[in-house]
C-alpha cells in the first residue's frame, strides 16, 4: 500500500475521565470517525513515561524493551526498535519523529528511544517551566507541520507533546492543566491540517492515531496503580476502522502493531511482538 501513510501523536499525561468536559473538537472528531477508548497500563508496567511510551513505539512490553523507569538505561531497543527506526532500517520507508524530552531524543539518561528515523528534531525547553514547555510544544508542532509537507514520500511520523505532563507536575489537575490539554488538542488540529495540505493528500489513506501514556492523580503525580494512574487512552481513525467500534481489548503494544498493518507490512515473526493492530 504505496499510498498508505500514518501519524502518531504521543501527548503526555492526559487523563481519560476529564476529556469529556474539555474542548478538544480535533480529539472528538477523530473518535467520531474512529474511536476513543481506555487503555489501562498493565500490571508489570510502571506508570511512568519511559516504559509506557517506550511499549507504545516498540509495540512490546516492559520484559522485551528493558525500559522499567524514566531512565531507559539497560533498554533493549537494539533488540526491539521503535516503529520509525525499524520502518526506516529495516523496510525502506521513510518516517520522522519529533518532541521535546530528552531520553526519547538524545543520547542521555539511556535514551534515545527513537534511535534512527529518516528525520528527527528535537526541542529543548529554555526552562523546567510550565510556560516553557508550551512553547516547546508550539515549535514540535511547527517541526512536524514542516516535515509534514515537505517529505511526500513520507509515510510515518511520531510527534510528542510534553506540556500536558509538565503542567500537572507543577500545578496538580486544576484549571491550568485542563487548558494545557486543550492547548494541546489545538495543536493536534494544527497537524490535521498540514496532513490534509499536503500536495498529494487526495491520494494517500492517512491512519491517524493519538494515545496517552499514563494518567495523574488530583494533586498531580503517577507512578502508582490507583485508577487515575494506570488508565490511559488511545484514538484512532483510518482505513479499515470502523467508526463507533473500538477494539474489544486494547493495549498500548497495539499501537506500533496498528502502525505496521495501516502501512501494509506484515510484521516478521522474529519481532514477536505483543500487541496486535487495532482491527485484529
């Protein structure tokens, strides 16, 4: 499926039962088309960025990846891959991925994640500020929406979006925090739209999925296994998902899988991976 093309955006933090009072018309309008459901972080997994966005990309857990903390040190990612390495090493095709944390770009404290996409940005905040966190979202944003429409023989790319997490840590789950989500899904529109301008958009069949690694208790915080902590969300909408009928179960592992199976690739045994795509 030459023209098949997908993007996955990682926003932070974002707790699943305060969605439904926001405003985020992008978010709905992709679970209208597709779904939006739960996902709870399992029961080896901390609740914590690392491992979880780690089993998002790789679409393995905790005991293929190695990566137990926010520290990926001990990571077997040379074992098991994110998406947009293996897609760019290992089948030819052209991705990217963008964000603002460290160990998910950089070579530092275990990192990266992401190891070797066609293209890659990273953005650092000029202070541990909520503010300046928002500001890093606004120029990840920008990257992508640039990669976005230069690359048209792009066909994967991962955008993290970090001011939603960032905010809560600071300022608990209050009323900042319920704009920094906001804020986000506004700029989750930003990315639609440079998906849609594309030059050749018309031709191409984009999957578009949006997940969540962990969510944050009142005060703000996670690493714990209360409800609040351990109940994440994956959205998707694309070719071959039917709207209104989210998987029977899922799992964060079942994000790359998805990825895999939108793009036409039938995964090699020999990845054993755990998750499994969103129409299975």
């Amino acid at each position: 499926m030459d023209n098949a093309r997908v993007l996955v955006v990682g926003i932070d933090g974002v707790r699943h039962d305060l969605l439904p009072g926001l405003h985020t018309p992008h978010l709905d309008g992709i679970a209208r088309a597709g779904f939006l459901a739960p996902v709870e972080v399992d029961s080896v997994t901390p609740t914590m960025s690392g491992p979880c966005w780690t089993t998002v990309v790789t679409g393995v857990g905790v005991a293929k990846h190695g990566v137990w903390g926010n520290r990926l040190d001990g990571n077997r990612l040379d074992v098991f891959p994110d998406f947009t390495t293996r897609l760019a090493k290992d089948c030819g095709r052209r991705t990217f991925a963008v964000g603002g944390w460290e160990p998910l770009f950089l070579a530092r404290q275990g990192g990266p994640l992401f190891v070797a996409p066609t293209r890659l940005r990273y953005t650092a905040p000029h202070e541990d500020t909520p503010e300046a966190w928002e500001e890093v979202d606004d120029r990840v944003t920008d990257d992508a929406e640039h990669l976005l429409g230069l690359d048209e023989e792009l066909h994967a790319g991962f955008v993290y979006l970090g001011a939603v997490d960032e905010t809560a840590h600071f300022l608990g789950c209050g009323e900042e925090y319920r704009r920094a989500i906001e804020a986000a899904d506004a700029r989750l529109g930003r990315l639609l739209d440079a998906v849609r301008g594309r030059p050749g958009y018309a031709a191409e069949r984009w999957t578009v999925i949006v997940v969540t690694d962990h969510g944050h208790r009142d005060e703000g915080g996670h690493g714990g296994r209360s409800l609040l902590e351990r109940t994440a969300w994956i959205a998707a909408r694309g070719p071959g998902l039917t709207p209104g009928e989210p998987p029977a179960r899922l799992h964060h592992a079942d994000v790359a899988a998805h990825v895999y199976t939108a793009l036409g690739i039938t995964p090699d045994p020999h990845w054993t991976l755990d998750g499994t795509p969103f129409t299975h």
